[in-house]
C-alpha cells in the first residue's frame, strides 16, 4: 500500500483498530500506524497533513 491508497489504508486501520475512534486520532499516531501497517510500502516523508486528512476522513467513513 502506498499512501494514495487511502481507502485500503482506512480500511486496513479499522481493521486492526476497531476499538479507536479516528475523530479522536492526532496526525502523529496515524501517520506512525500507517506506517505499521502489513503490506505499507511507501516514503514515511509523503504522509503529509493532507493525505492524513484523507485517510482519517475515510477511516471515520468506514467505521460509521
């Protein structure tokens, strides 16, 4: 995954977090969990505030 895969991200993190509300979820620590995740594979440098958005976004959208 890479960090233009925003929906597989969200997805992935509801996944392994399903007890974490993602409205709750500073940048920081959603940036070091995608980076956690299995199968990430891109440059810890492109998650930048806007894809963090995104994914967060999507990831609340997944857990509604």
């Amino acid at each position: 995954m890479k960090w233009t895969d925003v929906t597989q991200l969200a997805e992935a993190l509801h996944d392994k977090y399903p007890e974490v509300n993602p409205s709750q979820i500073g940048f920081v620590q959603l940036h070091n969990w995608v980076l956690e995740l299995d199968g990430f594979d891109d440059d810890s440098k492109r998650g930048g505030e806007r894809v963090l958005e995104a994914i967060q976004q999507a990831w609340i959208d997944e857990a509604a």
